[in-house]
C-alpha cells in the first residue's frame, strides 16, 4: 500500500460533485476485509453484524493445497456467520516489480479452476485483480493485461463458471498516475467491454490517512469518461495504525483516520456503493503494515468504536 502526496485540483471535485446530487444517494454498504479466520469468533466482531467481508486469494491458488483449504474454511465459516464473500484474485508473491505475471492462457486456466471452485460454494462476487497498479501486483505497468483478464473474466458470466456473478472490473490504488492506468486500461477493453466494466474498485489509503480530499473525485472522473455507468466501492481502505516510516505506531491517529474514512465515503456516496475496511487483525506494529481493528491478543482499538459508529451513520448500512 504506497502513501504518496499529491494534490489535485478543486475544481475536480466540484466539477464531479455536479453530476450527482449527494442527498439522493443510496445508502453505502459497508464490510471488512481480513485474511484470519478467527475474527469470525471474536465478541466484538460478531457485535458489529457485518454482512459483507473481503478476501483476496493467490491466481494460483488451485495449486496449492494449503492455500486452498485455509480458503474454504473462509469461505465455510463467513457463510455459517451470514456473510457474503467478496474475493478479490491477487498475485502470489508481494516482492515489488517481480512477481510472475500470467498469461492469458493461464489466467483462463488457473484462475478459471478456482472461480469455479469457490463459485459451487457460493460465492458470487469477484474482483478481477487486487490493487492492479500497484508495484507489489505483476500488473502494475500491463494494463492491457489486466483489460484481458475482464474479458476473461466477463465470459464467465454467461457460462457455468460464473453464472450472473458480480464483477469488480478494474481495482487501483489511489497513488499518482492512477488516472493514466485507468485510462490505458479502458483503451485496452474496447468499445463493447468498456460498456460492461460497471465496478470499480479504490483503494484509498492515501486519501484516507493524509486526510486528502480529491483522490476519489479524480478516480471517478477518470473512469466515468469512459463509462458513465459505473459505479464504485472502497475495496480496501482504513486508518493506518503503522505503515513503515511514513506512519508510526498511532491507535489515537488509527482512530481518527477511521472516521475521516466514513467522510469521505459518505462525501462521495453518489459514486460509491460499498466500503471494505481493512483489516481485523492486527501485529501490535510487529509488521511493516499494521491497520487492524483489534491488537495481536485480539482485544479492540480506540479504531473500533469509531468503526462501530460509522456503521450508525446516516447514509451507511450492514
């Protein structure tokens, strides 16, 4: 997750907030994105009711028999908690600028076996490639190839693999020259698959945590001159608790970054249609990055509480 600064112009946002009128917007559905199983057991989170949670799993992931069954048992104990899983395909290893980036063969391949897989378990709602423009994932400077794995993926749709199932075409970071991928991107889709990339996803931490306020109007601007039609989700976004240099060990800052996440969203909320937060789980700043609700032992952060009084917020819901 790169936090860069960069300052866009106002006039973007009040060119963008013409086109919608915030007050007739429909309310913004809100989940959470981790990768531990056990925060399904935890009081605090089973408190929050949460109907939606995130997972994003390895292209390759059919290969790897462990990989696989920690997804199952994901997938089987969101369903025995009533929540819906948003997968989201990634890379399978996070080094920058080289981990291996497939084919379109084998993304039909590969990624197809494991849609396939998870769609007879039920899940429906899939995003393409995680982050795609980020250094971290192999399609940071191919977004042709990120345009074909929608198509790809799109296919799906009509066949048994993934009958009627919910898209997440595009999913970029909010950091500088998102805008060129987004652009490249629609190029590289055509005319015909432009009209059907109707999601996309933002992950805006750095909106979020430098407390900016244009890096989601420049997204949606960008996007919708392509597409008028689409709409948006905060795939991945949270207070950072610590992230490397740029952000210190800080619940109190956590906290308050948590609830400037719930006002840009609901700034934004003629755009945006559902926000995952991310994450559940923390390290106690053991790690490089660090933004969960609760600490290692599991009990909640200051982030918590305003986390749970978002959700009670005019114009969110479970």
């Amino acid at each position: 997750m790169h936090l860069r600064k960069a300052l866009l112009p106002l006039a973007t946002a009040a060119a963008l907030g013409a086109s919608a009128a915030p007050a007739q917007a429909a309310s913004i559905t809100v989940g959470l994105g981790d990768q531990n199983i056990a925060m399904f057991d935890n009081p605090s989170f089973q408190a929050l009711k949460l109907k939606r949670v995130r997972y994003f799993i390895p292209w390759n992931a059919m290969r790897n028999n462990a990989q696989r069954t920690v997804a199952e048992n994901y997938v089987a104990r969101a369903k025995a908690a009533k929540a819906k899983v948003f997968m989201h395909i990634s890379t399978d290893s996070f080094r920058p600028k080289r981990a291996k980036l497939p084919s379109v063969a084998e993304y039909r391949r590969e990624v197809g076996r494991l849609v396939k897989h998870f769609r007879s378990r039920g899940v429906t709602e899939w995003g393409v490639w995680n982050e795609a423009n980020h250094d971290t994932q192999p399609t940071w400077d191919n977004p042709r190839r990120a345009a074909s794995y929608f198509k790809v993926f799109y296919r799906w749709r009509s066949s048994s693999t993934c009958r009627r199932c919910t898209i997440v075409a595009l999913d970029v970071l909010d950091q500088p020259g998102v805008e060129r991928y987004i652009r490249r991107f629609n190029s590289a889709l055509g005319s015909t698959y432009r009209r059907r990339a109707t999601i996309v996803g933002i992950h805006n931490y750095s909106e979020v945590n430098r407390r900016y306020k244009t890096r989601t109007t420049s997204i949606v601007r960008t996007q919708r001159r392509s597409n008028a039609r689409t709409k948006f989700w905060y795939t991945e976004t949270g207070g950072v608790v610590s992230f490397g240099r740029s952000f210190k060990c800080s619940e109190s800052r956590a906290k308050s970054r948590t609830k400037y996440m719930f006002d840009l969203a609901r700034r934004n909320r003629a755009h945006i249609t559902r926000l995952y937060a991310y994450q559940w789980t923390g390290t106690d700043c053991r790690t490089r990055f660090d933004a969960g609700l609760t600490r290692a032992d599991g009990s909640v952060r200051p982030a918590y509480a305003e986390f749970r009084r978002g959700l009670s917020r005019t114009g969110f819901k479970r």
